[in-house]
C-alpha cells in the first residue's frame, strides 16, 4: 500500500501486483491503485474517517475518486445495511462519533468494500466488534472471495479467526516469517516452537481450573535484534547454536519452517533417546484458586435510563419536531460488589459503553439512581468522587 511513515525506508526485495512492482510506483498511479486494485481495513475506524465530515460525503469521496458512473447512493446504503448498519440511507447524513466504535468499524469495512477491490488488506478488522458481528464480518469476506474472486490478507492475533476464514497462514516473529503452511496442517502440527506455544495460549473447556500457558519475556527490540534466533530466549527448547546462529527458512510439506530442529544438518542437538523433542515447548499447567469476592455491594444501579434526542421540557416538546428518542439505556438493574468482576455483553451499540459513562458521571442520567458505597452518586462532591471513583 506504500502508507510507511517517512522515516522508514524499503531497501530490498519487490511487491509486484499485476506484473507491476508497486514499489517502484509514482504517486499518480499508487493513487489510481488504492481502493480499486488493493485496499485496506485499519483496525482503528477514525484511522479512515474523517470526524468533520458525514458517512455519505465520505463514501462518495471514495466512490467518485474511481467510478465514472452508476448509482452511488444505492451501492453505499447497499454496503452499509450488509456490515449491519440499521436504518442505512438515514445514517449516511450521521457524523462518525454518532456511532459507537464498532459501528465506525463497520462503515470502514463498508467503504473499503464498496469498490470491490482484487486484494484487501484487513488489518485485525474485527478487534473492536462483538462476535456476533464478527461472524458476519467474516461471512461478509468469504462472500467477497467467492462471488468476485477477491485476495484477502488476513491480519490478526485472533487464531480462531484465522482458523475460520485462511487458506494458508504465515506466522511472523520479530518482522521475519517463521512459518508458512495449509492453515489445517498448521493448527493441526504446528513446526515452530513460537507457532506451537501460540497455540497452547488459546484457552480450552478441558483446562478448567488451570493456568493458562504463557510465552516467557517478550519480543526483542527490532533496532537491535540478537545475532541468533529472535525466539532463543524464549524458547524453551533453545540450545547454544539458536543463539549464535540465525535459522534459515527450510521447506517442509506444502510449507516451511525457521528453526534449526528441523534443520537437517543442526537436528542432532535436539536428539535425545526415549523424549521427543516437542515435550519441552508447552509451558506446564498448573492448578489456580479463584478467589470468592466479598459480598459487600460496592454500586447499586436502579432503573437507569439515558436517552438522546429527547426534547427536556414543556416549550422544548411542544415546539420541536416529533421524533422518536435513541433509547441508549433503558430501565438497567445490577449490582456489582466489591471484588467482584462484571460482564457487560452485548452487541455494538446496545449501550455498554453509555452506561460506563453515566456510571462514571461522564453523562448524565436521564432518570435512575446509581448508589456507589451507599451514597446517592449525584450527591457526592466531585473533590470526593475523584479521590475515590
């Protein structure tokens, strides 16, 4: 996409798309290419929405910027309702912060898809959105693959996800491939000692009452990368040589691994009569005591209410137009005690984050009681509420 800061610089290697190298591109033609040829998701939505501007300006900008003719509005109310945007040809005139984050997300992905591009780039797109969107997210990538044969880079931390949506995945460590193969063979028998302990991170019904595995240290500094492996130091299969020689890549079935086990030529380090080699990469489970919080209530939340758009007051009803308020929480009841961990679940904008907000007085209430240590939370002094909310 060529969107590098500055300050980065690209001295070796190709991106060729179409038998043209992108990276030896002028500005006129990358910009000809973007959205059309190859586009992008970004994880953060207000990376590609401009907070001065409404949704509909900004998917016509995209849209004219490519397409001579047909009918924009009819494409863009048709991409928005497919991401789950309700009531879609009147939220084009909406602004980005009358959404909340996940249904910003949703018309980043709306827009990007409008142009139907050959190669998406999807940079963890679904991070911010609830998984009930997240599958129709998903759903909404494979359709793009399958009716119009479109490419998708899949980026993610997610490897259920992953799982769901590859084809094949490339597992990078330290800004180096470190292993590529069929996304079933991949999960299935994972080489790498970093892919496989990824692997053992993902939390499972069968390991109830243990800890979960863990990787050791953390990623080393790009600008001062160590003369070996970049996992040496984490691995728990290490040996002298992982950390004086840098592995190669070495060709597997479908696929290829950097590490110096399955080098031939290195293996014989990892030989050890009777105990495969890949016992020592799991981290062991141990058992955990959870802790039973203490039953002391902490806030009390009665009845809340918080409405937009209500007209306040008898002149203010009387002469404002009619229209139905946004109902962003309504006649809420909980109770959270103190050590106590609360889940608020519920799709993008079904009020979890308001009722965060007027719990905090960030917002006010439309009517309800909040109770926060048996005081009346609009009666505490705000000296008072700081020091102890």
């Amino acid at each position: 996409m060529r969107l590098l800061p500055h300050n980065a610089e690209i001295d070796r290697g190709e991106a060729a798309l179409k038998g043209r190298d992108i990276l030896k591109l002028g500005e006129e033609e990358l910009r000809r290419m973007r959205g059309r040829d190859i586009a992008m998701i970004f994880q953060d939505p207000m990376q590609s929405l401009n907070p001065t501007f409404r949704i509909g300006s900004q998917m016509a900008e995209a849209w004219r910027s490519h397409q001579d003719r047909g009918d924009f509005h009819a494409h863009a109310v048709k991409a928005l309702a497919g991401v789950g945007i309700p009531d879609a040809a009147e939220r084009m005139a909406s602004f980005p912060h009358e959404f909340s984050g996940g249904m910003r997300q949703r018309i980043s992905i709306a827009t990007t898809l409008l142009l139907e591009p050959a190669i998406l780039v999807a940079d963890e797109p679904t991070s911010a959105l609830d998984v009930t969107l997240e599958a129709q997210i998903l759903e909404l990538l494979k359709q793009l693959r399958e009716k119009h044969g479109t490419a998708i880079v899949f980026v993610s931390h997610d490897l259920g996800t992953v799982a769901q949506l590859c084809d094949r995945v490339v597992v990078m460590y330290a800004g180096r491939v470190v292993e590529e193969n069929d996304a079933v063979t991949l999960f299935d028998n994972p080489a790498h000692p970093y892919t496989r302990a990824l692997v053992d991170c993902v939390p499972s019904r069968y390991r109830r009452g243990m800890a979960l595995a863990t990787i050791p240290g953390r990623v080393p500094s790009l600008s001062a990368l160590p003369s070996g492996c970049s996992f040496a130091e984490r691995c728990a299969m290490a040996r002298e040589i992982c950390r004086e020689e840098a592995p190669g890549l070495v060709a597997q079935s479908g696929g290829a691994v950097r590490c110096h086990i399955h080098d031939p030529a290195r293996a014989e380090a990892w030989r050890v009569p009777g105990r495969p080699a890949e016992a020592a990469i799991a981290v062991p489970l141990t058992e955990v005591r959870v802790r039973e919080p203490e039953r002391e209530a902490l806030i009390e939340v009665r009845d809340l209410r918080k409405h937009f758009g209500e007209a306040s007051g008898f002149a203010a009803r009387l002469l404002s137009p009619r229209r139905n308020p946004v109902r962003a929480i309504d006649g809420i009841n909980l109770t959270l005690r103190r050590g106590e961990v609360l889940g608020l679940v519920g799709e993008s904008g079904s009020g979890k984050t308001t009722l965060g907000e007027v719990m905090l007085r960030l917002q006010a209430a439309t009517s309800g009681d909040i109770t926060f240590a048996g005081k009346d939370l609009r009666r505490i002094e705000e000296k008072e509420f700081r020091r102890r909310v």
